[in-house]
C-alpha cells in the first residue's frame, strides 16, 4: 500500500537547515525526530509535488565512500566476527547495514540492497556503467555523472525540486552550490546529488609545535642556549617590504573585537633582510636577531609573549617572519628537541604526491597567489568577473622559486626534498618536524598520544598567515589573511540510475526522497552524528547541545567517544565512515568532528574561528560576490561532451600538475629542484610554456566559456 506522510508544510516551517557552519540560513532544528524528514513512506502535499512511493520500496545503492570499509554495510575487515556499538549495545555483523542506513530505512519506509563494489567514484561508476539496469543509485565523479547524465544515462533531479523542498532551499541559500551542479545551463538539468565534507568553512590550515615557539622567542632578556647551529647560507630574499609601514587587521588577544597592528620597517628593519646582511650566524644569534625585531616593528604589542605573533589569537605573522622562525628552529635542535636534527616545513606523508602539493597549497597563502587551493583545477574568478589559471600566470612560479629557496636553506624538510623516503610520515612521531600544513582533526590527534607529545607539548593550527593579495580594491594590493581553503561541492555525488528506476515511481520517487531527506534538518544529524543512540540526550529526551559557530548542535554521546577512540584512535572520519555508515555524502556537519578534535585542537580552530566571525580572515563566497574575486569558483564548470574531449587531449596539464597519489606535480618538482627544462628557465618562460605549448590558454578559453554560462544562467534565475 501507499505510505503518505504530508509533511510539505512540515520541511517548509520546521527551520531548514541551511549553511549550518556560517549562519547562512536558520538554524538547525536538533531536537530529535523534529519535523525534518519522510516518515515511513513518501511524501505528498499539494504545491511542493507529490513523492509518495510504496512502504518497503528497494533501493538497489552502488554507493559508498572510496573502499569496501566505507559502504553502506559492513566489510568484513571492520565487522570480522561482529563488532558491538557501545552507544546502542547492537552487535553487527558481516553484511548488516550500518546504523545509519538501518535508521534511513525505519524513517523513509524503504529497503536498502547494497550493491556497491568498494571503488573510488570514478572505477565504481565505470563498473556499473553498462549495467545500469542493475541498480538505483550509484557514486561517482561530479564529471562522469554530468556527462552519463547528458548522455542520458542518469536522472534530471531539477525537474523534481518543487517536490523537494529541503533540497531546494539548500541550492537556493547557496548559489555556488547550485552553479557547481549544474550539468547543463540551457536546460538547468541535475544529475546528482553534492556532496559536502564540511561546508562554508575553512579546511586546511597551517599548525606549529607551538611549545617550540614560545621556548624560543618568549621571556625577558636575551635569548641562551648551551649549543646552536649556524644557520645555512641565505637564499630566501624579502617578500615583505624592507622599508615604511604596513597596518594589518588582527583579532585582539582576548578574542572579543578586531584591532589594528602596525608593522613598522622604518624601525625595525625586514627581518629577513637583517639577517642576510648579518653574515654567517648561529641558532642563538639568530633567535635574539628575531626577538629584537618583534619588539621593534611591533612597537612592543606583543610584549615578552613574543611567540604570540605566530600562535597567538592576535598573531600577524607574514612569509618573511616564518622564514626567520624556521631558520631559529633548525638552528636550535639542542634546546628544542635535545637532537642534531630538526625538520622546518613538511607534508604528512612525503612519499605521496597528493600530501606532497600541500606545499603548493601554502605557498599561494604565503605569497598571495590565488588558484593554488581552488575548488577546481588552478582556477580562480578574478576581479575583473573573469576566470584565470594559476598554473599560467608569472606569480604562481615566483612562488614556487621562494619554496625553491627555502629548501636550499634547510627549512622543508629532508625527506620532501629527496621525494619521499621511509622517514616521511614520521616526523611528528619522531619529534623532529616542526609545522605543516593540513587538517586539523586528524593531525592534532597526536597531542593526545603520550608517545608523541609529552605534557608542556602541543602542536596546533595557527593563525592564516599576511599576504598582499591583489583583490581589486586597491591598486598596490592589500595586505590581510585570506585563505582559499575553502569548503564547498567535493567533487563526488550520487546519481539516480535511469536504468535502474525504468518506469517504477516507487524507486524513481523513494530515491528523490532519500536526497531531500539528506538536506532536511533532521537527516544532516543523521547523516553526520549517527542514530538518536549515538547523540547525548537529556532527561526529557532532547538532545544535549552546544554552540557551534552561532548554532547550537548536537553533544555526541560518551559511548560514541569511547568507540571513536577505541576502533579508530580518534579518528572521527574514520569511525562515521566505517562503523556509523554517516558522512558519505550529502552533507558533513564539522560540528561532530570539532568534539572529536583534542583540547589542542580545538584551541587552535577556534582562534581561526573567531577570526572568521569578525571578518579579520577573508575568503571566498559560495556566492557570485560583489567583488567577484570572493567569488569561489564552483567545483564543477558545465562544459559540453565536444569540450570535454578537447580539454582531455591537453595531457600536460592533467599529467604534469597531477594532485592524486601517484601522480606527478610540476609545482612541486620546481620546489625540489627548481628548473630542469630547457624550456623554462624563470617564472615568465614557465607560464608561457603552460599557457601556449601545454595548451592552457584552450583550456582556459573553454573553461572561461563554461564559467560565463554559469552567470548567465545564474542571472536568469535569481
């Protein structure tokens, strides 16, 4: 029989949860089983469309989250002879579905058939290619979906988004979002539903052994040790100016209001300058060299915590100063770490090209250069409303060049240098590297490992670093913290199968219910925290809350914590993943992971945090800006089939500025051994070969062309 729950009105008033990470929206409504979802079947209701389906409707899902462990039930590799919950006290099996799914089924009045292989999104959604018949739903890349979509292949989810309320309130909140799925701009066609690992929030970030910091530039008098290192022959040259002034925005220590600070040159000189006109210099000189200069061109703000204008709240540190800091660091092992050695900058796992381009990521903060963090490829929309390419512009290489300098100095690490080696992911471990730049949650999980980081030892995300970024409003660029790490679209989804559904409005309706469900209140906790079980209540059964970025959400429950820590060393990703069976796809509320993250770790976001809040860091907008430069580029551009084809033939630039595992980057080999090829010898020669012989200004012709339907679409619908 027909299952209808009306709840049109239900999802419509019951707070839609929209951008719950900035306010764009109203709140969340956390209360659990708030009027957020289909219960039991389908829904109907008058203006928003009908989608009843039948009670018990079977959705055949070829969906997951990139290896058999992250599906929708469980591998053997995680249930072996039955794994038990803490939370529910529920042993699960082999084959079971995971809470999650359990808990979709009991609240949309379907049956889930997993049919998923355990692939990557490209390799699962090439298997099932030919045999769509077999199957529902399926994953893959935003790209294979448009283009199976225009070809036919995959459902037009526009056609049904008056009948999808939640979904459609979320695109409409988000203009980005909705421009980065659109497959076809004549048309507005959809081919599958986004997918979000956090949204409108920052994603990487820069994190030091802050420890290290304060032992080096913190307390009255000068600075001693019983032994140092001369730092190396300089090489790195100013980035910043040696002369004037230049007035920065930064939050005030105490995290209430932004103010004001002054770099005075005048004064104190660029600190890198000083420096290299010192000549050859020990590890003790250098610090006491550095220490002087905060004063200085600081006019004694950061008074004896000098370590503050790195780790602080009110930090204001620039490229130049992290140069001087790093050659402190490596020059001073002794009282660091008790070692002949330490490791300056490096990347978590430096035999792995896609952790090794973090470098390249940070650079683009470093030295003000868009595109290097984009949501799509190196492209970024300027201010003139235009789309560029990082990867053909001089600024990009002279970048790089100052990385270049830096390792020849000794300030990234060994094994970065030497490609990657067996040393390469235990640096931290080891007690030997000093910063990176990364994730947050999964990184500073090792101030809770005794083995690791001992008390008085913390390594945490510090403040985004000052660049001059050329954003439009002023003709000599302006200097502020800006990050391009941005969260929006990933570049996966899931797609209905038209195949598959065939003429069954019960698969065809249950399987648009189960993506509206996803955006509705109600399914982004379950989607992101689990069951009810796993969320702490209160004596009357509401959920125990906390404030998250202006909202309050749900407290995970002291059993879920204890399984986290038990199955995945702290990992939250990896616990929702592979035993909750949440976050893989939809959308990933960070306010889950933020409990997860240790002590460390949570002062460090929530100094950025706060930063955000008061508008001291910029970044882009999942929205056309007023200055299109906030503009974040969206994730997917809708290029055409005969496009496709053509950008597929320009194999320089997937193949030479690769970020996958094994692949291989230009940017980063520059680093390691600045230029090798005859045909680039600086910066100008490097993006004119990328921009005329590897094809890039076709490539940017055609995506430019794509990004211009975008906002004319964008213009006719808003």
């Amino acid at each position: 029989m027909k299952h209808f729950e009306k709840i049109s009105k239900v999802l419509l008033t019951s707070g839609l949860a929209l951008a719950v990470l900035t306010g764009c929206g109203p709140s969340i409504n956390v209360e659990p089983g708030s009027g957020s979802g289909t219960q039991g079947g389908g829904t109907s209701g008058g203006s928003t469309g009908d989608l009843s389906y039948a009670e018990g409707t079977v959705l055949r899902m070829a969906t997951g989250y990139n290896s058999k462990q992250t599906g929708i039930s469980y591998d053997p590799d995680i249930a072996g002879n039955g794994v038990t919950l803490a939370a529910n006290g529920v042993t699960y099996n082999t084959g079971d579905l995971k809470p999650t799914w359990q808990a979709v089924e009991q609240i949309l009045g379907v049956k889930f058939e997993d049919k998923y292989q355990g692939n990557g999104s490209s390799d699962e959604f090439n298997y099932w290619k030919e045999r769509m018949s077999d199957i529902d739903m399926v994953s893959g890349t935003a790209a294979l979906l448009t283009a199976n979509g225009e070809a036919g292949s995959l459902v037009n989810i526009a056609d049904y988004l008056d009948s999808m309320p939640n979904f459609k309130a979320y695109l409409d909140a988000n203009p980005i979002v909705r421009l980065s799925i659109t497959g076809n701009t004549s048309t507005g066609a959809i081919y599958f539903s986004p997918y979000f690992d956090g949204v409108n929030d920052i994603e990487r970030m820069p994190l030091m052994r802050v420890d290290w910091v304060q032992k080096l530039l913190d307390g009255e008098g000068d600075f001693a040790a019983d032994a140092s290192k001369n730092i190396k022959a300089p090489v790195y040259e100013p980035y910043m100016p040696t002369s004037g002034k230049v007035e920065v925005d930064v939050v005030n220590l105490e995290g209430t209001a932004a103010e004001k600070v002054t770099k005075d040159y005048d004064t104190a000189g660029n600190i890198v300058a000083n420096m290299n006109a010192a000549g050859e210099i020990d590890g003790v000189t250098a610090v006491n060299m550095l220490r002087k200069y905060i004063d200085e061109a600081y006019g004694g703000y950061y008074g004896t915590d000098r370590s503050n204008l790195f780790i602080g709240q009110n930090a204001a540190w620039d490229a130049d100063e992290l140069v001087a800091l790093l050659r402190c660091v490596v020059a001073n092992p002794q009282t660091l770490n008790g070692t002949d050695s330490i490791q300056g900058m490096f990347s978590r796992e430096e035999n792995n090209n896609s952790r090794r381009v973090d470098l390249i990521r940070f650079a683009g903060h470093l030295f003000g250069v868009r595109g290097l963090e984009s949501r799509q490829d190196y492209l970024y929309v300027g201010s003139d409303g235009a789309l560029h390419d990082a990867r053909q512009e001089e600024d990009t290489y002279k970048a790089v060049e100052r990385l270049n300098a830096m390792l020849k100095e000794g300030l990234i690490s060994e094994s970065f240098a030497s490609q990657g080696d067996e040393n390469s992911q235990k640096y931290m471990e080891q007690d030997l590297g000093f910063m990176s730049y990364d994730y947050n949650q999964t990184q500073t999980i090792f101030n809770n490992n005794p083995d690791v980081l001992q008390e008085g030892e913390k390594y945490m995300a510090v403040m985004i670093p000052v660049a001059r970024w050329y954003d439009g409003s002023n003709a000599d660029g302006v200097y502020m913290h800006f990050t391009e790490s941005w969260r929006s679209v990933k570049t996966d989804g899931w797609g209905i199968s038209v195949a598959g559904v065939g003429s069954d409005e019960n698969k065809l309706h249950a399987a648009l219910a189960l993506i509206d469900f996803a955006y509705s209140d109600r399914g982004q906790v379950l989607m992101s925290y689990g069951p009810d079980e796993f969320i702490k209540t209160k004596a009357d059964g509401s959920y125990e809350t906390f404030d998250f970025n202006g909202k309050q959400m749900p407290v995970i429950a002291d059993a879920t914590k204890e399984d986290l820590w038990k199955y995945t060393n702290g990992n939250y990703t990896n616990f929702a993943r592979q035993y909750l069976g949440s976050t893989l796809s939809f959308v990933k509320n960070q306010a889950f992971e933020y409990q997860c993250t240790t002590e460390a770790g949570q002062e460090g976001a929530g100094h950025l945090s706060k930063a955000i809040a008061l508008g001291v860091i910029k970044h882009p907008e999942l929205a056309v800006a007023s200055n299109s430069w906030y503009t974040s580029v969206p994730t997917v551009l809708p290029t055409t089939s005969v496009e496709n084809d053509k950008i597929s033939g320009y194999t320089e630039l997937t193949e030479k500025f690769s970020a996958q595992k094994g692949g291989d980057n230009l940017l980063v080999n520059l680093i390691v051994s600045g230029y090798t090829d005859a045909s680039m010898t600086d910066a100008a020669s490097a993006a004119d070969t990328v921009k005329n012989a590897w094809n890039g200004a076709a490539y940017l012709g055609i995506k430019e062309d794509a990004w211009k339907r975008d906002v004319e679409f964008y213009n006719s619908n808003k």
